[in-house]
C-alpha cells in the first residue's frame, strides 16, 4: 500500500466512524441534543462543524481583509421632478400625473441609487450571522470552549466581519435575516465575484449536511474536526471510534458521542463502558518501580527532567475502572513496524503496572484484553494472537488500519463481554 493510499485510508476510517456513531446519538459536552431516529444524523452537531469551516473561514476573512469586495448594487427610485428630468421617465405615471395636476412640466422619473441591500450581500450576511450565531451557542452549552484559543479565533472573525457597516445594515432588516432564497443565490452566481462563489459554496455545504449527504458531512469534518490531527492521531481516534462501535453492535446500545474530543472525559459512551482518547495514567511510587525503571527515573531527575504521568492511546473503561488498552502505532515505512510493535508492548505493560501497582495478577488481565494496532501488519502475526499463560488465558488483540475496516475488533469485544458482563446482557 502506497503512503498516499494509506493516509487516505485512516483518514476515511477515522470519518465514517464519526458518521456511524453520530447516526446514533451525540452529545455537546454536557448537554445531550435531541435523540434522533435511527440513521438520523444530529444536525446541531454537524452545523457546529459547519461554521467552523474553511469557506466560512474565507468569506469573513475577505470581508475584513478586502471590504471594496462587497459590491454595490443599482436600485431605481420613483419621484416626481418639476421641469428637470433627472432620471429615466415613466411615461405611464407622468401622464397620469400631469391629468392629476394639470402641471405639463411635472414628470415621474426613475432616478438610480446605489445600496449594499443586495441579494449577493444578503447572503454573505446570514452565512456569517447565521456562523456567528451557532458558535455563540456552542460556548453557552459548553463552557470549557473557552479555554481554547483557536475557538476564540474564530469567534474574533466573525465578530469583526460582523461589524461591517454593509452587512450590520442588511443583517438589521427582515428581509436580512431570512435564510436566502433561490433567487438570492441565483443573484450571488451571476454577480461572478470569488466572494459570492465562495458564499455559495458555503451556504450549499450547510444545506447538504442537513440533507445527510454523506460526502457534505464528510468534507465538512475533514475541514474541522479532523484537519489538525497529525495521522498517528487519526490512526488514535479511528481505533477509539471502531471499538465505540463495536461495543454498541454487541450490546445494541447507542454510541454517545462527546464534542469536542479532549482529554480528561470519554469521547463516547456505549451504555456502561466509556471510551477515552489519551487517557492518562498515574505512575507508580518509586518502592513500586523495577531496578531499572527506577535508575532510568533518577538519571531524567538528575538531568533536570520530571517525568509526568503517561497517556495511553485509547482506555476502555466499565463503570470508570479501565479494563482494556490500547496503543497506536502510525509509520509509512516497513522498516519500521518491528520496532514500533515493540514499542507497543513496552508501553502496553508499563500502563498495566502503573494502573495495577499492587496487582500482578490484574496486570496480566488488563494486558490480556487489550490490543496493539499499527499502521499496516505486513507478515507479523495473525490476529487475534494466543497463547497460554499457565492457568491464565491471553488474547491480545493485534490489527492494523486495514483490519479496522474489516471489523477486527468484533472478536476482542466477545472476549471482552464474555469476560465481564453476564451472557444474559450481551445482544
């Protein structure tokens, strides 16, 4: 598989298995939305996404950068003139006007002004207002956005395109404030200036992602909320979501997303289970650390380095105590699988130690329902791989990126039910 073949890959992953968790539920942080009907994608989130887009982005950005952008358009106004033509003459109106008054030196005329009350200016008014709107929203019902400078960005720019004279104008009337109609974006194309195509293209986005169309969705996510991870983190948050799913198919229970993904909280739920991304775990005290941890912990001291606690990829949790890990490995380049798996089991025990200092025997059983995923497997091992352990039977789960396409962890969600939920509760 070439590297373009498998970036494409886990950033289509990564996308599809946002969509099939949101066909399910979602919540905004705290506040859950409505409840949609199967296959019902929920709205509030996507349009979230929508504004935060690169058109969106485009639109605000020219009309603050490049305001003379914004055209003007002719308009004509009826008015009467005595002996002076100022304008083109109505001649209906006039000879009705003169019978009226007797007045032969009186014309009705249509004199032309100049307004930014146009359909192309409508639109860019409410896609941003409308962007604006939906983003002040967002920080009421979530107030940790806050705490995140590039959503302070955005808001900024919105706000300042905002205060353009044209567009407080257009946006401060009725008629500004209604959602643009066909003639309004037939209006927009002819006017052929790049922003009214780019508000175009905007405002269709906006409303094929409320149609469903899955290729809107798609590239409206790949805009936002995917565009700054690095593919490690795709590879992270695919691995996170496909595990969401499958615990869902197995119990029939709704995935219950999380936005925005950050650590600290899950980024989904499936009834009792919890799914982190970036979960961290405590390290243990020093009286708990083998001969050689401990002498790697005093050369960093020594140096001036304080280690901090470690971030395992992705952490199932039943009822918040972590059952299940695992870790991610992204690389382009065969010569480094072998060594990244490695990785991966050094960083796998050192978690289950940390998490069970006290416990070899709970150790060994975390590492047991936990997996190792890597870009692409090559020869390494079938999955999953098994073997005994004296009384205790291991199964680490190990797939890569093609594998998740497939389902691979259906069968490490079996093991994992059967492991700690009754029968009876599995669908």
């Amino acid at each position: 598989m070439s590297t373009q073949e498998l970036r494409h890959l886990v950033t289509d992953l990564c996308l599809h298995g946002i969509i099939r968790c949101l066909r399910e539920n979602a919540n905004q942080g705290e506040y859950q939305f409505y409840r949609g009907i199967s296959n019902t994608l929920n709205l509030e989130i996507l349009r979230y996404y929508w504004a935060l887009s690169d058109d969106i982005e485009e639109v605000a950005s020219t009309v603050l950068e490049s305001p003379r952008r914004l055209t003007t358009a002719i308009t004509y106004d009826e008015v009467e003139r005595f002996g002076e033509i100022t304008g083109s003459i109505n001649a209906g109106a006039t000879v009705l006007a003169q019978a009226r008054t007797l007045n032969p030196t009186l014309f009705v005329v249509l004199e032309p002004n100049s307004t930014a009350h146009s359909e192309p200016n409508q639109l860019v008014a409410w896609i941003l207002s409308e962007a604006l709107h939906i983003l002040l929203s967002a920080r009421r019902v979530y107030k940790p956005l806050n705490r995140f400078e590039w959503f302070h960005n955005k808001l900024s720019l919105l706000e300042n395109a905002m205060r353009n004279e044209m567009l407080r104008d257009i946006i401060s009337t009725s008629t500004g404030r209604k959602r643009p109609t066909q003639a309004v974006l037939r209006a927009a194309s002819k006017a052929r200036v790049p922003i009214y195509q780019v508000a175009i293209q905007a405002f269709d986005l906006l409303e094929n992602i409320e149609k469903g169309q899955e290729e809107a969705i798609m590239k409206c996510l790949s805009q936002t909320l995917i565009a700054s991870l690095e593919y490690w983190q795709r590879l992270e948050l695919a691995t996170a979501l496909q595990a969401a799913q499958a615990l869902s198919v197995r119990l029939k229970e709704p995935v219950q997303l999380s936005f925005p993904f950050v650590a600290g909280r899950p980024i989904a739920k499936i009834g009792c289970f919890q799914v982190y991304w970036q979960y961290s775990v405590p390290q243990r005290p020093d009286e708990k650390l083998e001969l050689t941890e401990r002498w790697a912990r005093e050369i960093a001291k020594t140096i001036g380095v304080n280690t901090s606690d470690s971030r395992a990829d992705i952490a199932i949790c039943l009822n918040d105590q972590v059952i299940s890990i695992f870790e991610c490995k992204y690389f382009e380049s065969r010569s480094s699988a072998a060594q990244a798996i490695v990785d991966a089991s050094i960083q796998l025990s050192r978690y289950a130690r940390d998490l069970f200092p006290d416990s070899v025997s709970e150790a060994e059983e975390l590492i047991a329902n936990s997996g190792i995923i890597v870009a692409q497997r090559y020869s390494y091992g079938a999955t999953p791989f098994e073997e005994e352990t004296g009384a205790y039977h291991r199964l680490i789960c190990f797939s890569d990126i093609e594998g998740l396409k497939n389902n691979a962890l259906w069968n490490w969600v079996d093991q994992l039910l059967l492991r700690y939920l009754p029968t009876s509760a599995i669908g």
